[in-house]
C-alpha cells in the first residue's frame, strides 16, 4: 500500500516560517494537531516543521527556551510574538508521495518520530502522515489473540505531582519522550503529554496564569495544577488490537500500563504498536 493511498482524503493545514509563535500554537489546539509543516508562501515548498516537543523545548526544555529567557528577558508576551521560524525544526525527515506504507514505519521506528510530511520531487508539500493513520488502516490486521506484554516499554521514566513544568520538560527533551506518567507514592495518578504543553499555551490558561509576563510564572506552575487526571490505561494482557483500538479512538498516543494497584508496569505508545507490523 502506498502512502497516500492512507491520507488520500486528509486535510492538510500549514503554516508560514512568518506565522506567529502564537499563532501557530492557536492553530495546533484548535485542530488537536501535534506538528505543522512549514512552507514557503510563494511555492509551497517544505522548509520546516513545528512539532509538540518544539513547544516542550520553547518553554524551558532545551534551547529553544532561550529565545524567551535571553532575548526576551523572560518575557512570553514578546517571544510569543516572534515568528515562528526562531523555534521550528529546519532538517525535516519526510516521505515521498510514491513511498510505501512500510517505508513510513521504517520512518517511524528508525527515526524516532511520530508523524511526517509527504512531498513531491520538487520538495513541495502533499500530504502528512502519522502514526495514527498506520495504526487506523491496519487495524484489522492485528491478530485478535496478539497481547501486549513483548510491546510494553518496561523502563519507565515519570514525574511526581509537584515537580514543576520546567523541569518536566527538560526531562521530556532530554529523554526525547512525548509524555511522562505522573506518579505519587508509587501509583498513577495522571500524566503529563507534549500535547498538553500545547493545550496550556495555545489557549487562554498561559495568558490568564501571567501577571507581569515573566514566563516563570507559567513555568514554575505544578504537575497537579495542570496534569490529565483521568488516564486511559492498560493491564499486561490485555490484547493488543484492543489498545490499539482504543488509541484510535480516543485520539491519544499512550497508555500507562498498571497492575490491579494503579502501580506502574510500563507504557505501551503508538510507537511500540508499529512493533508488530514491522516483525
């Protein structure tokens, strides 16, 4: 199967390396998108990529945060403000429009990302793809009896309710990891996504959290104060197809994976899913 066979009746939304910060992240929340291409107006052709783990970076996780706390002095109206093209990744892994299927897990396994942008010889935007819509199309080829114990990630790194958003998000960049379960005397109690980052800054939450403007009052803010309380989880056997189904569903990327304690055995994500289509 080819891969625009799977994205054929997509919608693709873009944005321009002069489109805002906020903007940009506006239009993310609002379309419960994790990454946007990045394209020249006049020609359409890919230069860039915005994903959720830019905006982790751009709020204290890694250098992208200086664009706020050195030129900006901290202050997040004005580095909000700048364009987008200050934080957005320049060296796109991509696709062509003639790839296989198989090609774009390979992608995902090997690259370590979760979504990316299909163009043409001339590198002029087509389409996207994502972990997501392989899971979708293939589905009904997980076998019903297949369980998830071989595809649980066992290692485990998480965050406690009161650590803060900085330095979960430094954890998130270090580790590249896109959530971190929330975990408070040994139990899951919630968990924190990239796509939450997201959420808190592309609506009105940030700017109702600042009194000066200085970015440290959003970044200084508590795990409990913002983390999903309500977590869709997994049980070691529980099957595979199930999970995955689940994942479509619900529209999300992991599930922690507990025992009849809410204690943590591992997290099973869309990534580890792709597993069985790539044996």
């Amino acid at each position: 199967m080819k891969v625009m066979k799977v994205v054929q009746n997509k919608e693709i939304i873009y944005i321009y390396p002069t489109t805002t910060i906020r903007k940009a992240l506006m239009t993310m929340n609002e379309n419960k998108y994790r990454r946007l291409p990045i394209v020249n107006p006049g020609n359409n052709k890919l230069v860039g990529i915005l994903t959720s783990m830019d905006i982790v970076d751009f709020m204290g996780g890694g250098s992208k945060y200086n664009l706020t706390r050195e030129k900006h002095n901290r202050n997040l109206y004005a580095a909000i403000n700048e364009p987008v093209r200050e934080i957005m990744e320049e060296n796109v892994i991509t696709l062509k429009e003639n790839a296989d299927l198989d090609d774009a897990i390979e992608t995902f396994l090997t690259k370590n990302v979760g979504g990316v942008p299909i163009v043409n010889d001339d590198y002029q935007l087509i389409s996207m793809i994502t972990e997501r819509d392989v899971i979708k199309v293939l589905l009904d080829k997980i076998d019903e009896n297949e369980v998830i114990d071989d595809y649980i990630t066992r290692n485990v790194i998480f965050a406690t309710p009161g650590e803060r958003l900085k330095d979960v998000a430094r954890t998130m960049v270090r580790n590249k990891f896109r959530r971190l379960p929330v975990v408070s005397e040994e139990k899951l109690v919630g968990i924190i996504t990239s796509t939450d980052f997201i959420r808190l800054l592309g609506s009105d939450w940030a700017f109702n959290h600042l009194q000066t403007g200085n970015v440290r009052e959003i970044t200084n803010v508590r795990m409990e104060e913002i983390m999903i309380r309500d977590v869709i989880t997994a049980k070691e056997g529980d099957k595979l197809k199930d999970v995955a189904k689940i994942m479509v569903t619900n529209d999300i990327g992991a599930l922690p994976v507990v025992d009849e304690n809410m204690r943590i055995k591992g997290i099973i994500t869309e990534k580890d899913v792709l597993k069985y289509f790539a044996k």
